[in-house]
C-alpha cells in the first residue's frame, strides 16, 4: 500500500521511512517517546501553552494560525467543559500528509494531544478522521487502546491528577467538513455547514462549550517542541515560523511524496532536489503551492521560500503545504476544470454566492474547455469569482474563487486562445 | 421491524454511546456502522438507526443524504472509487477510469448486472504522492496502471464468484 517515497533527513516529523511504522507502543517509548508528555504535564497549563508561544508553531491546516495564541482565546472563567478536536479530515486536494501519522506513526500525534488537551484543561478530545480513511481508522484506534492499557490515557494520565479521552469520530465524504466548524457540527450529527463567527469556537465550540481545532500535523509538531524545547524547534524552521514542516509534493514529477524539510526550504529545492526534478525533464508550467485553493505560480515565480509569510507576499499560500506541479503540455484550463468542479461538488450550499457561483464558475471552465467558451468568458469568471470572496460564511467560497482568478489572470492567453479557436489547442 | 444489527455491530454501537453527551452526536458513526451492515442505507435501515438512537426520522434523513459515503443506493459488492481530482488527473486518472468502464461496462454511478462491481468518479482520496489512485470498498490501490486495474479486476472477480 505504501510505496511513495517518504525521505526524512531531518527525521523529526517523518522518522518512518517507506514500508516503516511504529505501531507499538513499547517500539515507539524505547525511542524516548512520551518524554515529551512527561515534561509537559509536570508543567503549569500556562507554561505549556508560554512553551508553544515561544516555539512559534503555525496551524498546519491551512490558515497558519499561531497555535499557542488560539489556546489563549478560551476564556478562563467558563466553567463548561472543553474539547479539543483534532483535524484529520484530509480534504483538500493535493494533501496527503496528515495520513503518514495515522497510518505510520500515530503516538507522536496522541502525544501532541495530550499535551494540547492539558494545556487548554480539555478532557475530551474527538480526532475527526476523513471516512475513506477506515484502514487508518483501524491502526488509530489500537494505538489508543494500547495507551489505556498502559494508563497513558483515562483516569488519571501518567498517574497525575489529570483525566483524558481521545476518541475517533469518522467523517462520511464531505470536502466541507474540514472546515472547523463545519466540523463539529458533523460530530454534533449534523450536515455539515460552517456556523457563523463570533462566537468562535473557543468560546462556544462544540456541544456549545469551548473548543480548540488543530491540524494533525499541528499535534505532532506540539510534541516535537516538548520534546526537543522550543529554541530549538524555532531553529528547525524560521524565527517567526518555527519548526520542520512537511511537504505533499505531487503532479509531474520524478519523485513525487512526502518531503520534511525545514519551514521556509525554497521550493525549486523542493522540486528538484528533493522530488528528483519533473518527468522527463519537461519545463515548469505552473504549480500550485499549498493545496488545489490556493493561487498558482507560473514558472517565473518558484524561487520562492515556502513558509507562510513568504507566499502569502507573494499573493498565494502554503495553506497545507500541499505542492501541485505541472509541466509545459499541460493544458491549465482542463487544470482549473478538475478543480472548479471540485469546489462546485463540495459547496454546502448555504450561502448564496457560493452555492450558485461555484456551480457557474464550474460550468463556465467546462465551457471554454469543450470549446464552447464565448468572448467575455474571461471577465466573466474573475467577475463571478470576485462577487463569491468575502461574501460567504466560511472560506469555501474564497478557496473556489482563489485558483479561477489565478489561473485566468496568470493564464489568460490560453483561455482566450480556447475560446478564439472553439476547441482546446491540446487536443483535449 | 425485522432489522437488527449483527452482535459485533451491536457492540460498536453501545461503545459508541458512552463517547459523547447526547444521542445526536452518534448519528454518523451509527450510520456508517448500518452502511457496513445493511450494504446501503434504505429508507427501513435510516428508521431504525432513528429508532435505535431515539432521534425523528427526519432528523436522520437529513443528515444521511449530505455525505458522500453514506450509501443511498446499493453499490456493487465491490464498490471501485476513482479519484479525478487535480493529481490523479495529471497522472492519467481519466486513462484509468476509460479502462475500468470498458473492462466492467459500465459508467460511473453504476452497477453490473451481476451486482458484483460499482464504479464511481471520486474526489482527492489523499494520494496525491501515488496519483493515480482508486480506493475499492475499504482498501486503497495506488500507482494505478491499465495492468494492475485488470489484475485487481480479475482477482476479485474470481474471489466473488463472478465470471
Ligand atoms: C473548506 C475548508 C476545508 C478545510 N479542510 C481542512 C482539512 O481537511 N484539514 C485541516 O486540518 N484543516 C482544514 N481546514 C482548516 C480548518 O478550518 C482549521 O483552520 C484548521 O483545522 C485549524 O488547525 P490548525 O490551526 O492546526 O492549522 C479547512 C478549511 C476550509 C475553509
């Protein structure tokens, strides 16, 4: 099942290499694992969440938001109880990361989430894993069963006066249900539609008590800072955006997978040296940096460092790290069409710049694809895709609209020239 | 109502409901449980997951039918998932999905007559490292090729009985 290439030169994030897993919880502490835990919880609550401040870690999900600062936003005097809810929904494409963990090494990832649970003083957390993900769901919940047996989990975690349950709650096939509130609206057995802010969920989360969403990834970096100390884990990355992060590289590519490298690695060093460089050697055409929402780069572009400030100046995102490259050859607007149709099919259907704008910006791409594109197309979508952004509840809409006004702007010769001629010019 | 959940099912289904402060909350793993059980979610199988979890009817049909992976129809005893999303795409999903649509004759959203396959056109199933990737009921099947599809094809023809 897994022959990707998984390369680990740092080995902080990706210690299993292809073929490897650590699925025992005996294998996994005789690699010092859990001493992390043990450092945290023999810390004040506000020490590990000061800890993780200072380790500069940003969500891992997609926004980038500094994990220590959210934590501080549940309010102290609320006296119901608090969840942590970990995202392992997975959903947008181009990403395969948080699977590694699930798959090939979960504790890391349970380390984190006690160490995040106790700091924001939850006893529950839920891990909200994707439902296509049932082989992944199957080796979670055994890991977690072995850390009950071990009482490293229940009661009393460790044997302090601290009680922790961590559940696995299966999604069901829902792009949206990634979206964190959308998220727990899935748990609480609902369809999955994004709620409206405030409240945020720190304050009124799920169950209507407050609630802290993570990233997978996220997690296991909150076990690297405690495990290695926070000045360190910031030298694994960038001052302002510490620790090692991990790239889903994947498109035209020699090696395609998953890469750690330090957050900020410049991204033609992703392509080239790490994934050995594109097929057959083939010119960069565009690539798509973190994930299939966020804004292409052309080929002029990718001497780029890829960390979240550097491409959010850039006009794009590292969103999941998730790194699309496509080659010359390849049509951009049969590229746009695979992801329009995504984001159509995936509107909820709330609000009405997305429920009807992706389906129009979908059918539209289809249009100048099938050769049946009309002059003015082009204004159109980035018309259409400009009245979606900032008008709807959660950031589906603006994830659809991102990649047309991208693609349209950075690519408009070929749209025009689809339409001019009546036909896709690569024979599509 | 003749529907009961089998005693491993049943017992998944208790543990599920020490997990959560109300009933609602185990609605989808209850439903994903009787998707396994029952091969798709009839209208008798939604009402009796709305019975066994105390919630009304249409607090169950309304949840159901907005996720994907809940099963409104019957599927194949083999249910072949093709991902055509953005990577898979640039990897030749579309040549995999022509193949599999020639080889079982059928098109997505359908089913051979003999029951045994379903074909469908899926989203990004996160492989994207080993594009293109299919998922057949539980397991994935990545690095596809017309080869290995014909492989897997014939295998599990052979393992459900098919010709
Ligand atoms: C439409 C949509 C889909 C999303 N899907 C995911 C997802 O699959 N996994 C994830 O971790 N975050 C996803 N997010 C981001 C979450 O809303 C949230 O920001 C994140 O889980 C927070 O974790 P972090 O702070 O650790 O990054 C999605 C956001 C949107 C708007």
């Amino acid at each position: 099942m897994n022959d990707q290439t998984i390369e680990t030169p740092g080995k902080h994030l990706l210690r299993c290499g292809p073929g490897e897993d650590i699925l025992d919880l005996d294998r996994h502490l005789a690699t010092g694992g859990f001493e992390a835990v043990k450092k945290a919880l023999d810390m004040q609550p506000d020490a590990v969440r000061e800890e993780v401040k200072k380790g500069n870690l940003r969500g891992r999900g997609g926004a980038g938001f500094p994990a220590g600062v959210k934590w501080g936003f549940i309010p102290a005097d609320n006296p119901k109880p608090r969840y942590l809810l970990v995202n392992a929904d997975e959903g947008e494409p181009g990403t395969f990361k948080d699977r590694y963990f699930l798959e090939h090494d979960p504790f890391p990832l349970l380390e984190g989430i006690i160490i995040s649970a106790y700091a924001i003083g939850a006893n529950t957390s839920y891990i909200y894993v994707r439902g296509e993900f049932v082989k992944q769901i199957r080796i979670l919940e055994d890991c977690i069963a072995q850390l009950y047996k071990s009482g490293y989990l229940g009661e009393k975690v460790l044997g302090r006066d601290y009680k922790l349950d961590i559940y696995v709650h299966p999604g069901a096939g829902a792009y949206i249900c990634g979206e964190e509130s959308a998220l727990m609206e899935s748990i609480e057995g609902k369809p999955g539609r994004p709620r409206n802010r405030p409240p945020f969920p720190a304050v009124v989360g799920l169950f209507g008590c407050p609630t802290i969403i993570n990233n997978v990834e996220t997690m296991a970096c909150v076990s690297l800072v405690f495990r290695h100390g926070a000045e360190k884990f910031v030298q694994m990355g960038l001052e302002k955006d510490g620790g090692p992060k991990i790239y889903c590289l994947s498109g035209h590519l020699k090696k395609p997978g998953l890469y750690e490298a330090p957050m900020g690695t410049n991204l033609k060093t992703l392509i080239y040296d790490y994934a050995g460089g594109t097929l057959d050697d083939r010119p960069i055409k565009g690539v798509i940096p973190g994930g299939s929402s966020t804004p292409v780069l052309t080929a002029d572009e990718i001497d780029i460092s890829m960390d979240f400030s550097s491409l959010a100046a850039a006009g794009t995102m590292l969103g999941s790290g998730a790194t699309i490259v496509f080659t010359e050859g390849t049509c951009p607007v049969a590229v746009l069409k695979r992801i329009s149709q995504f984001y159509a099919h995936e509107s909820c259907g709330q609000c009405t710049p997305c429920r009807s704008g992706t389906g129009w910006l979908s059918r539209i791409v289809d249009s100048i694809e099938s050769g049946n594109g009309r002059a003015g197309d082009c204004d159109l979508l980035l018309d259409a895709a400009g009245n979606i952004s900032g008008n709807t509840i959660c950031a589906l809409g603006d994830a659809a609209a991102m990649p047309v006004t991208s693609f349209v702007t950075k690519f408009r010769d070929e749209f025009e020239r689809h339409i001019a001629e009546g036909r896709c010019p690569y024979g599509n | 109502m003749t529907l009961a959940f089998t005693a491993e099912s049943e017992e998944k289904f208790k543990a599920l409901l020490g997990r959560y402060p109300n009933r609602q909350a185990a609605l989808i793993p209850t439903l994903v449980i009787a998707d396994r059980e029952f091969g798709y979610l009839s209208r008798e199988v939604m009402e009796y997951v709305a019975e066994r979890l105390d919630l009304p009817k249409t607090y169950v049909l309304n949840t159901a039918t907005f996720y994907t992976l809940l099963h409104k129809q019957p599927v194949g005893r083999y249910h072949v998932q093709v991902c055509v999303n953005v990577s898979c795409y640039l990897n030749g999903a579309d040549h995999i999905a022509d193949h599999l649509k020639r080889k079982l004759g059928i098109g997505f959203g359908e089913i051979t007559e003999d029951g045994l396959f379903s074909l469908e056109g899926v989203q990004c199933l996160a492989s994207c490292g080993t594009a293109p990737a299919i998922q057949v009921n539980d397991d994935y099947h990545e690095n596809m090729t017309p080869e290995k599809a014909d492989q897997l094809i014939d295998s599990l023809r052979q393992a459900g009985g098919g010709q």
